[in-house]
C-alpha cells in the first residue's frame, strides 16, 4: 500500500513538472475565484 500511494506522488509530481504553466495558472486562479466570491459575498451582505 506505502507503494502504492508513493508511486501515485511521484507520478502527481511527474505531471506537474510537465505541466508547469498549467499548473501555474491553476494556483494563480483560485486565489483569484476566492477573492471574487468574497467581493459578491460581501455586495450582497446588506
């Protein structure tokens, strides 16, 4: 099982590191939809 979950990590990083743009715009966006939806939260709190 150890196995396992230790090849699944390293296949994860693997696609990352192939993947690097995307996987910056994926970080880059979620900060990004949280800070919108707390700005629409906060409109629509009156």
């Amino acid at each position: 099982m150890l196995f396992d979950i230790l090849e699944s990590l390293r296949a994860a990083l693997q696609s990352i590191r192939a993947h690097g743009f995307r996987s910056f715009l994926t970080t880059l966006g979620i900060p990004i939809q949280l800070f919108f939806v707390h700005i629409i939260y906060m409109s629509t709190k009156d």
